[in-house]
C-alpha cells in the first residue's frame, strides 16, 4: 500500500463520520448556521423525512409561556421550510444586534442540537448550540487577539463543608511573569448553575482579557465558586459521576454556602498574590449567587468593599434559618456603616425579581445606604448578566 | 406575591424548560441512558412522531463500512422499540464491560443527541453522549475520592510559529504547596484533535490523579499541547472565533509543529517548577501525536528520555520535506546511542497503522534499538489510547 494511501486511509478513520460520510462519499454538508455579510442567519437541517421543522431561539422574539402559576416570557419558536434534497431552511427576516445567541432544532416535536454546529454550551440540565453575531459590546464576549488570562479548574479544601470543592479561577495576562499582588472579584452563579457557568456562558475570560488590553478593567483575579454547597462539583466533574441532579439541590439557599465562604477567601489568600485587604476584594453573582452576595458581604463586612447584585434575589424564603439571614437591618447598618466603595444593583425591567429588587432598594433608600443602580430591557437572562458583567468590573478597585 | 411562591417562580425561570415543562406541567421525564445493576443499559427516548429510532454507539458490536478506499469498522447501529406514551427503548442484550462508552440517536436517519443524558464530549467535530460503566480499568477514568490535580489552560509565545498558543496543563495534587521539582509528560492528540483532547476524551487529570493516589504513578505535570500549527488554539477558542475547520489543517505532519516544539518545552520549563533534565521529561502521542512524538524525540535527542508511540503514524508522506525528517536512520542512531530510559510502541491488532508500526519495529530491530511493545486488542480509537496511557504512566520516571 502506498504511503499516501496510508494517509487518506488515516484522515478517514481520524475524522470520523465528518469526513467519510460528507466529504467523501458525495454528500453535501450542510452549512449551519450561516452567518451573513447583513448579520441575518440562515439555519439548516437536512431531514428528509420530518414532516415538521421549528427552531426555538433566544435570537427571536419572546414568546408568552403560560404556567399555573402566571405568564412566562419564553424563547420564540418559528417553522423552517422544506427545500430540495430535503434540506430545511430559516433566515431571520432581519440582521441580528451584536449577541450571544442560543438554540436547538424542534423535529416534530423532538428538540434537538443542530448537527452541523460543533458549538453547544451547557445551561444547568440543556446544552443549546450557541453562535455569536460580532460587533459592539458582543466584541468583548469574543477571543481577540488580545493577551490572554489563564483559567484553571482547583480544588479548594473546605474544612467548615468537610469536603473538596472545585472552583474555577481567572488569572490575568502577566500574572505569573509579575511579583505583584493582586485583587479578587468572587463571582456567583445561579440556582441549577455551578462553577462553569461564568466561563462559560458568562464569557467571563473572554470580557476580562478584552477589558484589561484596553485598559478598561484592572488586571484582577477572578473565582467562580459552586454555589450548592452539597455538590464537590459541576456535574460529571465530582466523585458522584456521571449522573444528573433533578431536583433542586439542597444547601443552596439555606445559609450553608455563605457559613463556609471564608474558606474560599483563606484558600485563594493562601494560594495567589492577592491583595489581602477589603479594597481588593469585590462579590458579585447572578440571581441566586447575587443573593449570596449580599448575605455573605453582611455577614462579613471587613471582606469586601465591592458588591454586584446581578437580578438578585433578595430575601430569604419563609421557613429558612439561618444565622446568617438574621438581624439583617443590624448587619445591613454596619456594613454601610463603612460605606462600601461600590454597591450595585443591577436588573432586567421584565425580571421576576423586579418587585424584590424594589423593595430592597427602598430599604437601602429609607436608611440612607448609598448605592448605584442600573436596570435594563428584559429579565432573567444570560444576555443581561453578561452586560452587568462588563458594566460591573470597570468600576472595581480604582 | 407571597415570598414562597417567588421562589417557585424563580426555579422555574432559571432551571428552565427541563423543570417547567417536564417536572412541573406533569410530562413524566425520560431516564436515559438507565445503568441497571446487572450493568445493562436501557436507552430511551421520547419521540412519539418517529418511524424509525436507532441507537450508534461504541458499547455495540463493530460494523463493516465499505468505502472506496477499503473497509472500516464503524460503530454498531441497532433498533429501538416502541413503547407505550411514544418512548422508545432499547436494552443491550447483556452487560457492558467497565468503560467510558459514546453514542447517538437516529430519528428517521437524522443523528442526535440524547436529550436525557447532559454528557457530551465533542470528539472532533461531533459531540455524542458519553455514559460509565464502571470497575476495573475504568475505575481509573472516574474522578474518585483522591485528591485532585489542577488543570489549567494557559497561552504560551511560541516564537518559532509567531503566535500565542493555547495549552492544557495538568499539575498533580501537592504541587502548589510543594517547593519540589517536577517530571514533565508531554502528551499529544491525533489529527482533527487539539489542546482539550486529552483531557475530555482522554481522562487525563482522572487517570493520573488515580494513579498518584494509589502510588503507582509518580506525580507530575502533563502537558497537551495543540499539535495543529495554524491554530492558536481549540475551535471556538481562538480569534477565528466560532468557526469550524472543514478540511485537513495545514501545518500538521509537515514538520512545522516538531520545529516549533522546544517553544514549548522553554514556556513550560520558565513557568512550571520542573526537573529539567532529560530524566525528568518524557514525551507521548496518539496516531499524529505518536508522529509528533517520533520524529520530535529523535530531532532533539537531548530532551526525552521516555517516548511513547500510541497508535503512531510512522514515517511522513510522499512529498512532505521538511529538514525535521531528513536522515531519519542517523537521528535515530544518535538517539538510541543514549539508550532511552524507554520507547514504548503500542498498538491495536485491527489499527489499520498496524503494518506501518510493524515495519518501524522491523528497522528498530535490524539496528537493535531497544523497545517495549504493547499490543492490545481492536483499532484505532479512545478505548485503546486510555489505557495506554495507563499502562506508559505508572513506567514513567522511575
């Protein structure tokens, strides 16, 4: 056998069915999605034999969802139309604003990933396909050729959880070649996330490599925790394998994580060149993980000088005590007392957590504590968090 | 709005349509894949609309595929049956050896994913589902109650290629507390592969934290490099942005990337604590990563005294010049007149880079270079290259 046969031979069995059943044998691979010069998209999926074709994206206009209990916004959901060779096909009638947008395929009723678009990014339990329409502030969601942070995958011991943990953890550019010390953004996820959410749909490496080149954000560390203080880790990376929490986890929103969250700060105080004081040290989270940012910043109030409550929630549910959720006013005091250098409020105008949010600011407002809002267009979603993000670590450690 | 009731509205708007749809409007949720005690698996799904459901998967019996460039063992494909309330299901006819299995649904000819089952691991440029049988072997392939290694990917200059790099690092448990010196293995992917290979499909940081826990390998630092020279790194991880390469990559057995290689070695050498003498270092890869490894450990004879060929590529292709393989008999001379602490082939019997590795052991043989060779059972996939990885670990650095 010739050696170039040997070669062809080797590309086929390396590049699996890709290559052998589309490249090879004649079938044309179907382009999805594709991207136009205008910014609108066309989505494909070749399926001969479906007699029904949707796609159901956060690219296309809400769609109201009804509950037992109420009316939801939910991604809208559109036919695509059969064409020749049994290929399906949808353009968006209209360029797309620069984002990171997600989706799947519904196949008569069946939702499933596009199988011509390798990029998929798990959100808690469904890993939607994902793509990104360039431009604006969708430019700092990106890789640029820009200097890159490092991102490590630690475990940290928690003596107060009797347990390892992992953790996820940002160091940016020049952090290793340096001998400086430097500060700490702790950055919480939500209810059914963990400590890959932020790296992966909060595009947190990539926000921070674009805001430090251009000068924008300070060169800082950032640590993604797990937030359910019953897991070690994400799903699939912990010693309970390959299976799937279906309910809600215990030890989210009891108290029990916020108890134990000293023993992050010792860990990341212990192992990095941090700076040690309040002034550089912020908190911050999304919905349940900005719930346990503002708990955790009063409950030690010599921690963090910085928090970010990204479409928080707020109080405690009826029934839960904890002795961190009690004497509130008394802690909410001493901590304004020291007037922190930053409290920030940030939600979409459509959350469900909008009312919530109202009541907490006119108790900051009624006391006097001071603090800075911000509310955008929408509610309860990635988008969002990811601007609150971009907004947020420019203000941090000036 | 009660408080109680905000927290219900709040799951259901972050955990998503899997709670909203499945648990709380009362569609009973379909478990799949279902490990059963008896280490069957029962796979189903939820597609009433469908003619035809199939199940692909390594854990079936290998089918013939015919191609004009000869015959393949491709994975199995098999039925499922119809069951009441539209699930299909399917049970494997007996148990399923201890392994880390991948596989797919076909609905009416379209391959998808199993939306019950979360894990996927993107191999190439697919993303099937992946599920555990556990014991023996791949015991070591689960992340146990050890203690855990990081892993971090971090971006090197590679000065030779003109770009920054992005590579995958696995440091052992300890090494952050420690002031020692550490071995280096330097491990490279095949072709269509990149930096994440060995990690996600490999079980790198599993495998060597099993290893070092129970004393039978020594700790040290894993290196993965992206062995393809035109990208910086991983699709979707570089400034070319969410893209896929459609064809072969340039720059990949053409000698470029070996030339480059010592780039690495000085990063890694400069940012790592490590022993940097030729003991200290060893060098692995599977099919083009075995290439790699080769023709980089006979180019720089002073750098590895520990090589490992999994499933190599052997000699380069018609035409392909580059100096990297100019007097291939004489590097080979040099570097095996230093003895190398070890050469270790390994290989599958059906690997159809069998004859190549056949008739590289017969010019190792006519010279009398020393080597261990390893043959295993079927050809050239996952299944063999984690457990050479077990068997080449625990004979390093001894």
């Amino acid at each position: 056998m010739e050696k170039r046969y040997v070669v062809l031979i080797a590309l086929i069995g390396l590049l699996g069915p890709l290559f052998a059943q589309q490249a090879l044998w004649g079938e044309k691979p179907v382009v999805s999605p594709e991207i136009h010069k205008d910014k609108t998209v066309t989505f494909r999926l070749n399926a001969p034999n479906a007699s029904r074709v949707e796609i159901t994206g956060d690219f296309l206009p809400a769609q109201k969802i009804v509950s037992p209990f109420g009316e939801f916004d939910g991604p809208g959901i559109v036919e695509l139309k059969k064409t020749e060779n049994g290929i399906w096909e949808y353009t968006t009638p209209a360029s797309l604003a620069p984002e990171l947008y997600s989706y799947s395929f519904l196949v008569d009723g069946l939702k499933i990933n596009d199988p011509a678009n390798v990029y998929r990014i798990r959100d808690v339990a469904t890993t939607p396909n994902v793509f990104m329409i360039d431009g604006e502030r969708a430019d700092l969601y990106k890789v640029n050729s820009v200097p890159h942070g490092s991102v490590s995958r630690r475990w940290y011991p928690s003596p107060k959880l009797g347990m390892d943990r992992r953790l996820t953890i940002y160091t940016p550019p020049g952090y290793e070649e340096s001998d400086a010390d430097y500060p700490v953004l702790y950055l919480l996820h939500g209810m059914g996330g963990d400590e890959e959410a932020w790296i992966a749909l909060g595009r947190t490496s990539q926000i921070l490599d674009n805001l430090i080149a251009s000068g924008k954000g300070r060169p800082m560390i950032v640590v993604m925790t797990n937030g359910n203080a019953a897991q070690e880790a994400a799903p699939g990376e912990s010693s309970s394998g390959f299976t799937y929490p279906t309910m809600q986890l215990p030890l989210t929103m009891d108290g029990t994580f916020e108890t134990a969250f000293p023993d992050v700060v010792d860990f990341v105080d212990r192992q990095y060149r941090t700076d040690k004081s309040k002034q550089g040290r912020a908190i911050a989270g999304l919905s349940m993980g900005g719930y346990h940012s503002l708990h955790i910043s009063k409950q030690y109030p010599d921690l963090f000088d910085y928090v970010g409550l990204f479409s928080a929630a707020i109080f405690p549910n009826d029934g839960v005590t904890s002795p961190i959720y009690e004497d509130m006013d008394k802690k909410l005091e001493k901590q304004f007392a020291q007037a922190p250098a930053l409290y920030w409020i940030a939600i979409g105008d459509k959350d469900f957590l909008y009312k919530q949010n109202q009541d907490y600011r006119n108790l900051l407002n009624k006391n006097g504590y001071g603090y800075v809002y911000y509310e955008t267009p929408d509610g309860h979603i990635w988008k969002n968090w990811r601007i609150y993000l971009t907004e947020f670590v420019p203000m941090l450690f000036k």
